[in-house]
C-alpha cells in the first residue's frame, strides 16, 4: 500500500508560512498533481514529504508508516529534478545504476533493473552515452529512469519538463502519463503550468500562500471551483469576473450592467450573509450575438479587438470600461459590426461570497 497521507503539514521559515496545515490524501496508484503560482508551498510540501525539508508541524505517512523521522533514504522515495541532476562524467548506465551501487544492490540485479528500465523508457540504445551527447528529452528519460530503477513506493517529481521546448513537453506528457500508469507508481508531481496539471492528473491540489485551495478531479477544478483564486488560475483565456450588488428588485448589479439572479442560485443568495458578490463566466461559455436577444436577457458590449488562434478566435469586449474576453468559432461573422451583445447562460455562472472569495453553496 503505497497511500501518502499529509495531515496538519505546516513548515516555517522564521516568520514566514510557507505551508500551512495542509491535509492531502494521495491513493495508492494515484498521479496528483500539486499546482499553484511560484511561492505558494507546493515544492515545500513535495520536499517535506521526500524528507528534505523537516516539518514544522503535522504528520507525514507514507503507506501505514509515520515518516517524519526517517531519512529519504528511510522513506523509499525517488525524486526527479527540474534540473535532471545527472552525473556529466558517468554513462547512462552508471547514471542509473548509481543508487543501486550505493545500496549494496549485487550487479547481476544492478543489470536486470537497468535493462529493463532502460527498455521501458526507450533509452536502451543510449546506456554507454553521456549526458553531453543527449537531447534534452533523452536526458529527462534518464532521470526518469535513475527514480524508477530503485523500484519505489512513491514518484515525487518537481517540475521535470519546465527544461524542455514546448513541443516535446506536449509529448513527454502523455509519455508520463502513460508510463505512471504502465508501472502504476503513487506519483506526486508539482508544476505551476494548468495545462500539465489538467492533462497529467487523476487530481488537482491547487495551492496558493501555502494553503490548499481545492482537491479534486481537473474537470471538478475547472468547472467547479471552489473560490474565486481557483476560478481565476484555472482556464485559458482566464474567466471573466465582476463585482455585483444584490439589488431590491432580485437583480445582480454589476454597475455596467444588470441580469436577474441566476435561477440555481437564488435559494442561497436569500440566505446568504451578504448582498456583495462577484459574478464569474468563463470566456467559452458566453454567448455572442450580432442582434439583441429577444427580451431583457442581453448585455450591450463594443467591440474592442480580435485574437484569432486559428480553431477558435479570441474576442475582446468593452462592457462600460470593463474589458471581457469571449471565445467564438472562427466562422462567426463580426464584418463590419462594432457592437456585439452577450449573454451568459445560468447554469454556466458561477457567483461567489465577495468577501470571503468562497463559492456559494
């Protein structure tokens, strides 16, 4: 049973919080991705949990066993680097057989591991190379391969793509994923790239000023977020956001414009503590008109400007002096408009708690 359990984390730097009583339960088999902006903490939890940081406070387990104790070595942990960390005098080979030597592993078992981590990683050919003469993702498989070799309980990587251009990245991706699966590893990994996060994990621990904002599926994050932080660092454009008042008239306000209170959300908005929200609409789910919508249902925008991307194209709308990002098909015809009018779905907003940045529930 390879379950890492994190209860009550909490690591200090003098004044400073970096990690703040985190509580995370990765299965067994599981591939959790720890996501949030540079400085949230999610290095300083992989860190904790590989035993190269000591705990402030909390628990660390790894299977059924307390490991705030032991060494890494204790923890049978592997880690792989942003920086990969491979020796430049050693060979592929030594490189990997390198941790099996050190543990008084015998070398006809050296041989088997290396060999048969090397055929799984497709580097079989490259065991007498150095890493001078290796591309940069033949050098990110062979650290891959110096984690994997030791056969261990739990795979903590720390950015091991951030290093290489983008299309290999894309493609190293699926490999990862792929071969997490295959070997089927307890995998932490940490990177502060969503795309990564949303293609890589089975779940999404979204940090930020080392506290744990949401835990759970990348569709859940995405179309569920718990916050105002999560809706805002998760999806590409960003999703549009404005603040609004509960007006007397069972209308949200939100000065450049005026819509009823979405219909999933009126129970709670009457029993909420607050009449200060803010409204949230990702750019994919506003729909774009060049003619008024019948009834009252439309909001007036200008036309500002375009970001064609090719499968899609990118509109930018000024709504009073508020600037919105919609996304529409390529085909959608604005020749010759400067005026476009929106409206936004009620199942598709999402209103958060203005002062706490919670999502009503």
């Amino acid at each position: 049973m390879a379950r890492v359990l994190v209860k009550d984390l909490t690591k200090r730097y003098g004044d400073v919080v970096a990690v703040d009583r985190l509580n995370l339960e990765v299965k067994d088999k599981e591939f959790v991705v720890l996501l949030g902006p540079s400085g949230c903490g999610k290095t300083t939890t992989l860190r904790s949990i590989a035993g190269l940081e000591d705990v402030t406070e909390g628990e660390i387990y790894i299977g059924d066993r307390l490991v705030n104790d032991l060494d890494p070595k204790q923890r049978n942990v592997a880690m792989v680097f942003q920086s990969y960390a491979l020796y430049p005098h050693m060979t592929v080979f030594k490189n990997m057989s390198f941790p099996l030597e050190n543990a008084r592993i015998r070398k006809q078992e050296i041989a088997r591991r290396v060999r048969e981590t090397a055929e799984l990683l497709q580097i079989e050919n490259l065991l007498a190379r150095k890493p001078s003469q290796l591309s940069g993702g033949q050098r990110q498989r062979v650290a891959l391969g110096r984690a994997l070799v030791r056969e261990p309980t739990v795979f903590l990587m720390d950015e091991p793509l951030s290093n290489l251009d983008a299309k290999l990245r894309v493609h190293m991706r699926a490999e990862l994923k792929k071969l997490q699966k295959d070997i089927g590893v307890t995998t932490i990994y940490v990177t502060h790239d969503q795309v990564e996060a949303m293609t890589m994990a089975d779940r999404v621990a979204l940090m930020d000023l080392g506290l744990l904002k949401q835990f759970a599926t990348p569709q859940n994050v995405y179309s569920q977020p718990a916050d105002v932080f999560v809706a805002g660092f998760v999806g590409s454009p960003p999703i549009n956001m404005f603040d609004c008042d509960l007006a007397d008239e069972g209308v949200l306000d939100a000065g450049e414009f005026r819509i009823p209170i979405p219909q999933p959300y009126r129970e709670l908005v009457a029993k909420a503590n607050t009449r200060e929200f803010t409204l949230a609409i990702r750019p994919q789910d506003v729909v774009v008109q060049r003619e008024p919508p019948a009834g009252d249902g439309g909001i007036e925008t200008e036309l500002y400007t375009t970001e064609p991307l090719g499968d899609v194209v990118i509109l930018d709308l000024k709504v009073g002096d508020r600037l919105m990002k919609v996304v529409v098909s390529p085909n959608f015809d604005i020749e010759g408009t400067t005026r476009l009018w929106v409206r936004f779905p009620e199942r598709k907003i999402h209103l958060f708690d203005r002062k706490t940045g919670w999502i009503l529930h």
